[in-house]
C-alpha cells in the first residue's frame, strides 16, 4: 500500500495528464509480469479499493482541513477538503449526532439530498486543483509523510473481515482465436459477476494470492470444437470438486444467462461457497464473516432463538471492523428489518446512519447502495429508494436480495415496474427468498392469472425450507379461484389453526396475525372476496 501511495503521487506530481490504466499499476506499482492480463485480473482495482478505504480510515481518525482521495472509477490522487468530520466518526462507533430527531427518528431525506449534485463545495474543490502546482505538491508530499507512517504501524484495530477467497483459473493452453476469445469473454463475465458480491474476495490464479485460496473456480473446454464448457468449484487445499456445471456455448444469449445462473449459484447468499463456509462454522457465532452467514441463515429460516446471539455478534462485529462496507449494509438490512417488525431499537433510522456509512466507504458496493434504498422506502420516500436501488441492481444484477426486494418495495410503492425486477430475482435464483416468490404470486393473482399464481407458490412452497405464509396465503387463494373449495379451505384452516385460530376466525383478523400493514390487509381481503372462498 505505501509503494503504491508513493507511485500514485509520484505521478501525480509529475505533471503527466494521461490517465492511469489498470496494467500500468499492476506492472509499475504492483510488481506485476509484463503478460498480467487486465481482462481476467481485478488485482489492481481491488489493492485500488483497499488503498481508497485505507485513505478514509486514516482521515477519520486524524481529522485535518485537506486530505488526499482516490478519484472514484479512476487511478488518480487528488487533493480535497477534508469533508469527514468529527460528526461522521461519531455516527461510526454509536455516538449520538445530529443525523436523529429527538424523539429517535431518522429525517426524511430526500433524493437530492441522498444523490450528489453539484454544488458549491465542487467548485471550491475543482479551483483547489487547479491551484498553483507547487502548493498542491507541497501539500501532498507532507501528507504522504503522515500517511506513510501510519500504514507502515497501523493501529491495532484496524482489521479487514477473513472473506472467502477465490482464485479464477481459466484455460492456458486454448488454441485458435475462438477458445481464446471465448475464454476472455467468460473470464470478464466470471471476474465482473462474483466481484459484485461483497462477501467474497476474488483474483486470478496465477497471481501471487494463489497459495491462499480458500476456492478456485476452473474453466475448461470439453471438446475441440469449443461447443462446451465446464465450470468447477474446487476446495484451494484439497483440490476436491464442490459443484460443478456442463454449459452449451452454441447459443451467446443463453450461454451468457447460463454464466450468470453458475454465478449466482456460486456466489449467492445461499450459493455453494456459502454453503462450504457455513459447514465449516457450523453453529460459530463469532464477529465477523460467520456472523454474516448466520445472519443469513436467519433470513432464511427465521429462527427466533438464534435472535439474541445473532444481534450479539453483529454488535461484537462492527465494533471489530468499523471500516467493512459490507458489514455495515448487513446492518443497515438488520435494522431496518428490525424496525418494520415493530421492535424496539434504541433509535429509530439507524438503519439510515448504517447504511449512508457503508455507501461512503465504498460507493460501489451493491449492498451499501441498497442499503440506502431500503432505508428510504421504510421511511416511506418511494423516489429515493428507487434511485438508490436502480443504481444498486445496476452494480450486481444478479444479487437476487437486492433486486427481488427492490421489486417487493416497489410494488408497495403502487410501482408496476417492480414485478420485474422480483420476477428476475425468481429466475436467477433458485433460492431466492420466499417473501419476493409470493409478492410475484399475489401479483399475478391480482390481474386474475390464479393457475400461474398456484403453480409459483406451489413450486416454492415444496422447497421451502420454512412456514411462509404470505406464499401459502396466495396458494389459498389461487386454488379458490380455481374452484378447489376443499383444498384452498383446508389449507386456510391449517393455517389460521398455526396462530391459534379456528376456520370460523373473521379473514381479517387471521391476516393481521402476519401482515402489519392494514392498506395491504385491505388488498388482500378485495383478492379474498373475490376468490370467493368461503361461499357456500
């Protein structure tokens, strides 16, 4: 990290205006073979990420007028005001500020003050940089002194969480410009879908990062003919195949999805790596990443006894890694989730203060950006969370979470455009959570479309891993509409019976039992009346 501080500046210093590229820092900076591959290797932006948060770090705890940045989406250092008060590092470790009302709500904000405009603080900093050089290299090179020191003796809590790592191993020996071209195309689609999720750190297997993969993800053809790949998930020390996939390349549109859904299964909150790593826990509730697992798990289950260990660790977590934007979206989702369930918290809109943290940490992280967008559509700003979570969906689309609730959120904000984006979620992932199945599900039952709704939640009711009754509530209703009294009936009486109610309980007040809201109570009970349930 200092070597590559010193080159930024060195440049910068230099006078040159020809942007840096990604292969100049691997090979000048980061000691790099003349042959590294930019297509294949993320090596550079990542060691640029790292460096971008080391930055932040150091400014928010030594404070200062003007600071060194990392110009985002660019290898360039630039000097800047110092924008990262006192009152964004108190917001940091749970100190009060000014960001919560006094009666413990979060303001409302708005999409212009969420989203950057121009103001007059950009122009202060564009005239800042267009200052005499000699100043701005003054300036800098001082800075870098205290820089230097700092990242040659860290302060000792300054830690990075232990994510899964994976090394990308693609064909070396191909022959012909097809197998190549192919090789690179998959290699930039692997490399670009799996750095979308933050819970995995991913670099090439040639690098000198390989003896330290926990996974590698090998490519191979089948055939001479490049008609069929294979793509395998291997444990890094044993070598033991995990999951592998057989993809047809005849088709470029359907070898793309394809590509994507190995993604996905690979990389998803519930994919194959996840699942190895889960094995290994096991029941660990330690700070950190097996927290993070276990809070999925969570989602996925809804286990009410794991409740208490799992906001421990969360707590014990960012106490521990302040700095780990991923951390802090997964809180930003806990909180917010938490508020909607209508339980107390010790302050209403952290899930807000949570999430703008993890943004501000890395501003191209998914989760952080949906963290935001979630935020917002709980505090019923319907424009915000679609701004926030559009951009979000745009840095990983095939994070099924983000898209699949970004649509649940949006067909709460009357939004019709948001069945996409839950459907999409659907076909991605199998495993995508139930809630996003039966908002799709009660759609559909909503236009009169009762067959597909009952073959969706029929689908995802047999695999559920859990009772979800907004699904089994729309299995209900479809099979009414299609005239199957008995069994949707059944079904209601089984389910009404699970809250301690009887067939003859007002609908209403069985719905209340699960559903908080009472405008969507009310759409519900105009789909009931309409199936015509519980005519005689």
């Amino acid at each position: 990290m200092c070597k590559l501080l010193r080159f930024l500046v060195d440049y910068k210093l230099s006078g040159n205006d020809i942007p840096l590229k990604s292969y100049t820092i691997a090979t000048d900076a980061l000691g790099r073979d003349a042959d590294f591959d930019t297509q294949t290797d993320s090596y550079p932006r990542v060691q640029m990420g790292r460096l971008r948060r080391m930055l932040d770090n150091f400014y928010l705890r030594k404070g200062g007028e003007n600071r060194l940045s990392i110009a985002p989406n660019k290898y360039e250092i630039i000097l800047e005001p110092n924008i990262t008060g006192l009152e964004n590092r108190n917001e940091l470790i749970g100190q009060p500020t000014d960001s919560v009302t006094p009666d413990g709500r979060a303001p409302r904000l708005s999409a212009a003050e969420l989203l950057p405009e121009p103001t007059a603080g950009f122009a202060r900093q564009r005239r800042l940089r267009a200052g005499l050089v000699s100043v701005v290299g003054i300036a800098i090179l001082l800075t870098l002194i205290s820089i230097l020191a700092y990242l040659l003796w860290p302060e000792p809590e300054v830690k990075e969480i232990s994510y899964p790592r994976v090394a990308l191993d693609l064909p070396n020996d191909a022959s012909g410009a097809p197998a190549t071209e192919l090789s690179g195309s998959i290699g930039n689609q692997l490399v670009h879908g799996l750095n979308g999720f933050g819970g995995i750190r991913i670099f090439d297997r040639k690098s000198s990062q390989q003896e330290n993969a926990g996974y590698v993800i090998k490519l191979r053809f089948l055939d001479p003919e490049v008609q069929r790949i294979e793509l395998r998930l291997m444990d890094g020390a044993s070598g033991e195949i995990l999951w592998s996939e057989e993809i047809s390349t005849a088709n470029q549109e359907s070898l793309k999805l394809e590509v994507d859904k190995a993604i996905v299964a690979l990389a998803g909150h519930y994919g194959k790596i996840a699942q190895a790593e889960m094995a290994k826990v096991e029941s660990s509730y330690a700070a950190g990443y097996p927290c993070l697992l276990q809070f999925d798990i969570y989602i996925r289950y809804r286990e009410q006894e794991k409740l208490a260990p799992l906001r421990k660790c969360l707590q014990e977590s960012v106490e521990r890694f302040p700095q780990d934007a991923h951390l802090l979206s997964v809180l930003a989702f806990a909180q917010n989730m938490s508020d909607s369930s209508g339980s107390k918290s010790s302050a209403k809109g952290l899930g807000m203060l949570f999430a703008r943290k993890a943004e501000a940490l890395d501003n191209d992280d998914a989760a952080a950006n949906f963290a935001i967008s979630q935020s917002a559509f709980f505090a019923d700003d319907c424009d915000t969370g679609v701004a926030w979570g559009k951009k979000a969906v745009a840095l990983n689309p095939l994070n099924s979470r983000i898209s699949g609730y970004l649509g649940l959120y949006m067909i709460g904000c009357n939004l019709p455009e948001g069945e996409g984006y839950a459907t999409r979620a659907l076909e991605l992932d199998p495993n995508a959570d139930l809630t996003i199945a039966a908002a799709v599900a009660f759609q559909m039952l909503k236009r009169g479309e009762a067959e597909q709704a009952r073959q969706l939640s029929s689908k995802y009711m047999a695999s559920s891993p859990r009772d979800e009754p907004a699904l089994e509530l729309t299995y209900i209703l479809s099979a009414a509409m299609l005239d199957d009294k008995k069994e949707s009936r059944r079904a209601w009486t089984a389910l009404a019976e699970r809250y301690g109610l009887s067939a003859t309980t007002p609908p209403r007040k069985v719905l209340s039992r699960f559903i908080s809201s009472p405008t969507l109570i009310d759409e519900v009970m105009a789909v009931v009346n309409r199936s015509r349930i519980f005519d005689k």
